[in-house]
C-alpha cells in the first residue's frame, strides 16, 4: 500500500506540474496494465483523468468512477 501511495502522488505531482498547468484543458489519457483494482483506486484519487485504458484483467469492463471513464480490454 505505501508503494502505491507513492506511485498516486507521483501521478499528481507529474500531472499538474508538467501538463495540466501548461494545457489546463488537455486530455489526461492513462494507459495501464494494473488491473480494475488498481485503476479504480487511481480515478478515485487522482483528479483530472480522463480515461484509462486497462489490460490486465482480460475482460471487457466500462465504468466510470469520479468522472474517469475506466476500460478494460
């Protein structure tokens, strides 16, 4: 869990500091292989993502959680 708290504050502190100050209104696109879990745990977390496209899980899943659309391949 602390491993992931350090990734989740590494993402914001990426995000706003190297793209959403200099494209406030630039799309936030997150490829990932982490899983629903974990995806979920990032759009609950991490405001200002759009979507993420996930595929670890092998299932075609769409959610939307804290206005992220999350899809799974």
């Amino acid at each position: 869990m602390k491993k992931l708290k350090s990734h989740l504050n590494t993402i914001k502190g990426r995000l706003y500091k190297y793209f959403k100050e200099k494209y406030p209104k630039g799309a936030v696109v997150i490829l990932s292989h982490t899983g629903n879990k974990i995806s979920n745990i990032f759009a609950k977390n991490v405001e200002d993502i759009n979507a993420i496209l996930n595929g670890h899980d092998h299932k075609d899943f769409v959610s939307l959680v804290n206005g992220t659309q999350i899809l799974s391949l």
